[in-house]
C-alpha cells in the first residue's frame, strides 16, 4: 500500500508598507525554498489590513519584484482586506462564547501597568465589563504555558496571563488586529508551515492561543533569524532599508541564498532566476541556522 506524501503549503504574506527590502526577500526566499523542497504549494498573501501603516502601490512594486525575482506562487496573490467580514465574523463567536470581550481602556489608561517583553501586561481591567462607545475587543487568556517545537529556534514556551494578559483581536479604530487575521486566513487557505522572521517567535503563542480557541489545527513553524545592519538593529523599512532592485537578479539571490546558510557555487550569482531556483529545490536545507537569531548581510558582501 503506498501513502499519499503529506501535503505541503507555505506562505509568504507581506505588509504593503513599503517595497521589498532584503531582510523581506530573505523571508520570501527562505519560505519558497521550503516549498521547493517539499515539492509543495506557495501561496502569496498581501496583508493590507492596516491602511494607516500602508504606502500606496507598495503591493504592486512587492508582486513585480517577486516576479522578477522568478518566485512561482500557486493561484493570484491573495489580499488579506478581502476576508475582513469573514475576520469579523469570528470575532463576534468569540464574543457571544464568552472567549472575547469590549474592553474600553485606552493606551493612556495602560501606562502604569506593568510590562514585560511583549509590552504591557494587561491587568484585566474590562474583564467584567466595561461601557464606552469605543472599544477594542480582547480575547482571554490564561496561564497555562503554551509551547511548540521551531524547527530552528527550538522549544519555545509562554505564559500569556503573566506575560501579555488578554490581548486585543480588535482594534479601538474598528480594524482587525495582525494575530487574528493571520490566524484565521492561515488556516482558511490550509498553511502547512509558516516560515518568517525570528521577530514574530514571541507572536507565536498568541497565535496558536486563538488558533486553539477557534478549532483550527496548528501549523509547523520556522522562524528565521532577522538581517541586522552594520548597527545590530534590524533592517526594516522603518530604518529605511533600501528596496531590492531588479538590476542584478542572480548577485541578490545568490548573496540572500548565502545569507540563509546556503552553499550556492559561485556560478549561481551570474545565472538566471530558473537555473538558481533548480538549485534551491536540490540543495536547499536551512539546519545550519539552527538556534541562531541575526543575519549580518554585510559579512556576505550586502551594502
Ligand atoms: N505581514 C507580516 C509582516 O510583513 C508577516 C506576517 C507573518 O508572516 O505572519 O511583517
């Protein structure tokens, strides 16, 4: 009797704040490797849920440079705007099962509590209730440790009622909050494996914390460690990272394959995108990254 393979979906789901910088091609790249390896699907989802972050056009100038790029996603990119009703939706049954509730505190309200790495520790003010016209819903939590396995930063444990308190699912301004809109459209389009940066491993429990509460099965996690300037601080869009260009397609991939702990020959860096992504679904393999946290681009010949 022969077993069908496990099916294998990954995902690589970029904000549209700004065009593609390197440490958001490295995520691109290492997601898509996996997928190749796998012999899976790669799903592209815009995540444009937070206009007043947003940079007009930034999703257009994402896409076309993942095309240059040669990246082959299953099926149109998707945009996470168009689930909102559906986000919604889940956000009310786990109001009406006593899971989730309006909670009217503002940031200022919040000052003086107190905090720990993931911020401030929500004391539980509007657990009971609480009456304002505006308000954020919160789910609850409790302090039972959630822990999964990462494939590359190991065993990873929280306990959220001591270490975030219950946390907003639904903004004050009416928009959805990141952890329940990526959980519910992870699970709605079947992700298998979310590779992304190590900036999102303390995002983790809360998310599998809702993906618990709403049934959803969890999926494997790989958090990769983040590109750092020369600085040590991440490179982000906020501290202007510059955009990748499409000017020199095979120098760039074969430097972020470099980035990633790959061994590509030196060949790769004046190839095209076909023959390097060849490459990538026969050699690819990210465990010489284990346990690690930062990238230093610049170590690889990067600015
Ligand atoms: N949209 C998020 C970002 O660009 C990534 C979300 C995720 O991969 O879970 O930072």
């Amino acid at each position: 009797m022969t077993s069908e393979p496990a099916r294998y979906v990954g995902r690589f789901a970029p904000s549209p704040t700004g065009p593609l910088h390197f440490g958001s091609l490295l995520a691109a790249v290492a997601s898509y490797g996996q997928a190749l390896v796998n012999k899976g699907q790669w799903l592209v989802r815009i995540e444009d849920i937070d206009p007043p972050r947003e940079q007009a056009g930034a999703d257009k100038l994402i896409i076309d440079m993942l095309e240059a790029y040669g990246f082959e996603w299953d099926g149109p990119a998707t945009y996470q705007s168009v689930f909102t009703s559906h986000h919604e939706a889940l956000v009310s049954r786990l109001i009406s099962d006593g899971l989730a509730y309006p909670c009217s505190c503002s940031r200022r309200d919040l000052v003086n509590v107190p905090t720990g790495p993931l911020g401030a520790i929500y004391p539980g003010t509007c657990r009971d209730g609480c009456a304002a016209d505006e308000f954020a819903i919160r789910v609850r939590v409790d302090d039972e440790p959630i822990e999964f396995e990462d494939a590359l930063q190991g065993t990873i444990q929280q306990r959220l009622q001591s270490e975030s308190g219950d946390f907003i699912i639904k903004r004050r301004d009416g928009l959805i909050a990141y952890h329940m809109a990526v959980v519910v459209d992870d699970f709605d389009q079947g992700i298998t494996e979310i590779v992304r940066g190590v900036d999102l491993l303390d995002s983790t429990p809360r998310q599998i914390h809702l993906q618990r509460l709403l049934g959803f099965t969890t999926p494997a996690y790989i958090h990769i460690p983040v590109a750092v300037g020369e600085d040590g601080d991440k490179l982000s869009k906020l501290t202007g990272a510059a955009a990748i260009n499409s000017d020199d397609v095979g120098a760039s991939l074969h430097l972020a394959l470099q980035c990633l702990g790959q061994q590509p020959p030196e060949t790769l860096a004046r190839a095209n995108s076909g023959v390097i992504w060849q490459w990538v679904a026969e050699n690819w393999n990210l465990a010489t990254l284990r346990g690690q946290s930062k990238i230093h681009p610049a170590r690889h010949g990067y600015g």
